[in-house]
C-alpha cells in the first residue's frame, strides 16, 4: 500500500496555535517536508520544532522565494518526485504549511503534482489573517458582511474595485506596495481607520499607527471596515 500525502497548517507562527490533530501527525509520519529558503532552516520547520521527534526523515524543499515561476515550479517538481518516492514505498509524508495549506500554501503545489497518484489528507490551521483580527481585537465581520481578501501585488485599480464591492477587508503582502494601497485607502476614506500589524505570531511582531507608518515588510496584514467597527 502507498502512503498517505499530509497538508498541515501549522499557523502564522505561534508554536501554541497548531492543533491537535497537526502535533499527533507530526508525530507519527514517518517522512516531514517543508519550504525553506536556499540556506537554513525555513520558517515552517521552525515552527513546529518542538514537536519533530528524533529519527525523521526531512526534506527541505529548497526555493528563492523570488518572482521567478520557473525555479519554484522546477523546486516544486523535484520536492514531488522525492515526496511520491517514499508514498510508493508506504511511508506517509507530512508536509509542514504556514497557516492554512490551502490559503496561499505552498502545499497547493504539492496537492496538484500528487493528488491524483496517492491518498491526501488536509488539516486546517490558523490563517494569519484570523491571528491577526484577534491580536489587533478587531473583528474581522458580522452580520450578513462581505469580505475581501486582497493581494498588494495587484493593481491600484483592481485594489480599489475589490474594496468598494465589500464591507471589509483584509489586504496582504504589503511590503513595497504600501504606498499604492495607502494612496487607495485615503481615496476610499478608510485609512484613518485601517489596522496595521507585520509578522503576526513571530519574533518582532509589530503594530502599527496609520498615521506615522511609512514602510512594511511583506509579511504584513492591513485590516480595513467600512463601518469601523465589525458590530455597528
């Protein structure tokens, strides 16, 4: 018998924040991979260290994290052949996914490659995006609320249409787009009222004042309500 392929979301970065069901499975497969950077550890592994037992075999699955689609896909392509290897040999492989696995995770990639040869189990985890509305205290929605999630990476325009079609939002991979999706905002008139936070969970985790922030790093959030508050 083949082994079973494991998505699990291990949150944004709180140690304390992975399930249950995400430690037992650490625990028990016998086969653990994770992105990560070209030199180090990466962020995923980290996360659940405590809870990696002596004995695993461990694949990093080594990327630049740039824009370059080419070298991820081929990244991806060689981690899915070490991966389908050892679920032909009946080893089960748990693949480690900050956050959710199937929100914006690297294990999306995985599941394409593998889902139609082997058994795939999903196990939710934190997104950043909860762990954030409750660290800053700002519900995210309430009542029949729409609400959009949108890359900075996007265009001013494409922005600014999600954001008036919703009553919130969540705008995400801030980094050099600040200024874009500030400039958006202020058009909107929901700057003044955005709530700003970087590294949610980690290490240097930060929030910020939207009337003094002047740069963010990628791994930042901005929380947006047309009507402030989530309950008016």
């Amino acid at each position: 018998m083949t082994g079973t392929l494991f998505g699990i979301g291990i949150g944004p970065g709180d140690a304390e924040l992975l399930t249950l069901k995400a430690v037992r499975l650490i625990r028990e497969a016998p086969v653990l991979a994770w992105p990560a950077p070209l030199d180090g550890e990466g962020l995923a592994r980290s996360i659940a260290a405590a809870h990696i037992l002596p004995g695993k075999i461990e694949i990093a699955i080594r990327m630049g994290f740039t824009v370059d689609r080419a070298g991820t896909e081929a990244a991806y392509d060689r981690a899915a052949a070490e991966i389908a290897a050892h679920l032909d040999a009946g080893r089960d492989v748990a693949v480690l996914c900050e956050g959710d696995p199937f929100f914006f995770g690297s294990f999306i990639y995985l599941f394409a490659r593998l889902s139609a040869r082997f058994a795939v189990e999903v196990v939710p985890g934190v997104s950043s995006i909860m762990a954030a509305s409750a660290d800053l205290q700002a519900p995210l929605c309430a009542w029949d609320d729409g609400v959009a999630i949108i890359p900075a990476t996007r265009s001013e325009a494409e922005i600014e249409a999600a954001l008036a079609a919703s009553d919130a939002a969540v705008i995400m991979k801030i980094g050099r787009h600040l200024p874009k999706v500030r400039a958006v905002l202020e058009r909107l008139g929901l700057w003044d009222g955005a709530r700003i936070i970087e590294r949610v969970g980690l290490p240097g985790r930060k929030v910020h004042d939207a009337a003094s922030v002047t740069e963010l790093p990628y791994f930042s959030l901005i929380l947006v309500h047309r009507r402030g508050k989530a309950w008016l």
